[in-house]
C-alpha cells in the first residue's frame, strides 16, 4: 500500500470511527459502564473525551461544528467538579482543556472558557498548597499530588498551553522544581518515590512503595512537561536542574545498549537496593508506563538540555519497538494508553519533532495495523483506550498536523 494509499485509508477509517460516534444518545446502546471514568466529565471515558475527536476533525475542515458542538453540550451538562476530584482527566480542568481546543477556532465557547479557566485556576491553587502543606510535614507525595493523570503535572500541562506567562503556570512550575529537590529519605530514594503501590494504594506486593517512570502516574511526565516548559522559554528558578535530576535518576535505570535502550515501568524497594531489574520485567511499549512514552520525555529532555546523544538514544528506542515484531505483538488493543494508537502517535511526534526519516518510515506499518484493528469494530467509543483515541491518532498520521493547541498535551506529548 503507498504512503497516499494509506493515508486515504487512514482518514476513511476516522470518518467512519466519527460517524459511528455522532449521536451521544446512541454510543452507549446497553448503557453507560459503571464508573466515574464514564461520566460525561471524564476525559478519558466519557463525553468530553469524545467531544475532543469531533473538535478536532471540525479545526482541520474534516467534520463541521454540530457534532462537536452537541458532544461538548452533552459533556458539560450537570454539576461541574471543581472539588478534590477535579484534574487534567475529570471535571473542571478536563472540560477547560476541550474547550480551549474548541474556542481556539470558535468564538462561541469563550464565555464557557472564560468560566472553566477560572475554575481551573482555583483548583490548582488549592492543590498546591495541599502539596505544599505535605512538604512541610515531610513524607513522601501521594500520586494524586503530582501525576499527570490526577495531580499537578497534568494541571502544569494545561496551564502551559492554555496561558504560558500567567502567574498560576509559573506557581505551578516552581512547585514541580521544588518536587524534586533532593530530601532526607531514610532510604535514599528519590522526592517522588510513592508509599503505595501503582494502583495509587498500599499494596502487600509493594510493601516500601516504589518509583514511577510512566508518563501516566510517574517522573516522566513531569520531566516532559518541565522539558516542554524549558523549549518555550518560560524558565523558572532551578529549572534545569530539576530536569538534570530527574534524567540523572532515569539513566541510572536505564537498559539496553544506545542501539535500544527502554526503561523499567516502576521499580520496588528491594529492585534499588539490588540495583537490578531483570530484563523479563520490561514492559510493554505502551504510553502509560513503556517506551511510548518513556521515548518521548527523553527526546524532549535531549532537546531542552541541548543534549544530542540523549534525543538520538529516545529516538533509537522507539525505533527499536518499531522494528521489532515480538514488541508490536505485545500492542494488540488499540487504545492511546495501552494500544497501538498510543505507539503511533508518539512515534509521529518525534518524527515531526526532529525530522526523522527512520521514525516517519516505520510509521505506515503501525498505522495500517491500527487500521485493520479498528476496522474490525466493536470496541469501546472512549478517548483514553478506545475508538476516539485511536481515531485521533490516525487522524494526526493521516492530516499530517496537530493544530495549537495540541490535543495531545493531555498525554504530556505536546
């Protein structure tokens, strides 16, 4: 299949993907699932989400404005959590990120952003002080205090590329300095080892906490949104240093060679007194916790510490998972999150980041593989690990361009 060939297909199977999600009232035929993901203010699971891949297919002259208007309708009916709840992937903050992509080419959602934001800013005041407030009676951060998902890295994600130069972005990014300034730990672990298992709660299997590399609940994301932060010139006190830090601890555990370096997922207490993972707990090249994401906080790392050989060994992992059958075979849901449209698009990224002619050369095969999967229906209508995920991932491959602002910053991407 040519290069044209299959971005036809590509874009064929997103219009199909979108029509199939027109109509709110008939994606969820048996019901909603259960669940605070499903709310129509969930980012992940719910309306809001799906109000995104609409959005954008109406910014790119895909799709026109009623179907995106009649989701972002349908995800901000109801009360509105601006509560300890509220982050990047629920509530008020969610609803402000899509109704910025959306304001951003109609003028009619400024009144509603306008409100949003304010709500937005109110609850990443009250986050920091309780963070702020943990740092002062010492201990370690619960996840929920700085992970992009629940906590201030994804609210410093939204604030970055909503409003860059206000004073709550740089409050925001002091506080994610000051995070990972080095504490007395009585176990010498790093400011953001977490007391509680992956899940976020104490678990028997973890019984000292461990050490988060993912892009979903751990270092990674902050290091991306720091990067991301240094790129744009929008610099705070010790900026550079945090990111030196937290790359300095992310080499340390780093496997493989230059040619394929990956990283560990999370790690245990007993794995850093060891000073040891074994290869067999690699995990899979997903965005939440694998190389996907992994690949992408280091390139944008290299970038901003004018680092060469660090973006070419980024670069180099993720084109290691491109050409290895055995590793795309560990990617058979289609999600952002744990699937191939999380591979494809980060990979598309750090193609268009760089200009880089082997990345951009693999990326026809992981689309067209995406393409087959999708077509074969019956998954779940959601953004984060369902249709609307993937279809924006084809949608980017397919157009070729993500407009500012970016709907991938949610993943820390952009």
């Amino acid at each position: 299949m040519t290069t044209t060939t299959l971005t036809a297909a590509a874009l064929s199977t997103v219009d199909q993907v979108a029509h199939t999600l027109a109509d709110p009232r008939t994606v969820w035929p048996s019901g909603r699932p259960d669940g605070g993901r499903a709310w129509p203010q969930s980012l992940a699971g719910g309306e809001s989400g799906i109000a995104l891949l609409h959005i954008e297919r109406a910014r790119a002259d895909r799709s026109d404005w009623a179907t995106a208007h009649t989701w972002l309708a349908a995800a901000v009916q109801g009360d509105i959590s601006a509560a300890a709840n509220a982050n990047l992937y629920f509530g008020a903050p969610a609803l402000a990120f899509v109704t910025y992509c959306a304001a951003s080419a109609s003028s009619r959602y400024l009144r509603l952003l306008e409100r949003l934001d304010a709500a937005t800013i109110n609850v990443t005041r009250t986050r920091l002080a309780a963070a702020y407030d943990r740092m002062a009676r010492g201990g370690r951060p619960p996840m929920e205090e700085f992970d992009l998902i629940q906590g201030l890295t994804g609210l410093a994600a939204y604030h970055l590329s909503r409003h860059p130069h206000h004073k709550v972005t740089r409050d925001v990014l002091i506080y994610l300095v000051q995070f990972t300034e080095p504490r007395t730990d009585p176990a010498g672990l790093a400011p953001w080892w977490m007391d509680v298992a992956p899940t976020g709660a104490l678990h028997a299997d973890y019984p000292g906490g461990h050490g988060n590399f993912g892009l979903a609940h751990g270092i990674g994301s902050t290091l991306s949104v720091l990067s991301q932060a240094l790129l744009h010139g929008l610099t705070v006190p010790g900026m550079t240093g945090a990111v030196l830090r937290i790359c300095a601890w992310m080499d340390d555990w780093r496997q493989g060679d230059d040619t394929a370096p990956w990283w560990p997922g999370q790690i245990t207490v007993q794995q850093a007194v060891d000073r040891h993972v074994h290869p067999a707990l690699r995990p899979r090249p997903s965005w939440c916790y694998g190389v996907t994401g992994t690949a992408r906080a280091q390139q944008l790392a290299g970038l901003a510490l004018n680092d060469a050989a660090r973006v070419t060994a980024a670069e180099n992992a993720i084109l290691a998972t491109l050409r290895d059958p055995q590793h795309l075979d560990q990617l058979p849901d289609i999600g952002l999150c744990h699937g191939m449209a999380g591979l494809l698009h980060s990979a598309w990224r750090m193609a268009q980041e760089t200009g880089n002619a082997e990345i951009a050369a693999e990326l026809p095969h992981v689309a067209d593989r995406l393409i087959t999967a999708l077509n074969t229906g019956g998954h779940a209508p959601e953004l984060l690990d369902g249709a609307a995920g993937a279809a924006l991932a084809l949608h980017a491959f397919g157009t070729g361009r993500t407009p500012v602002p970016h709907w991938d910053t949610f993943l820390a991407l952009a």
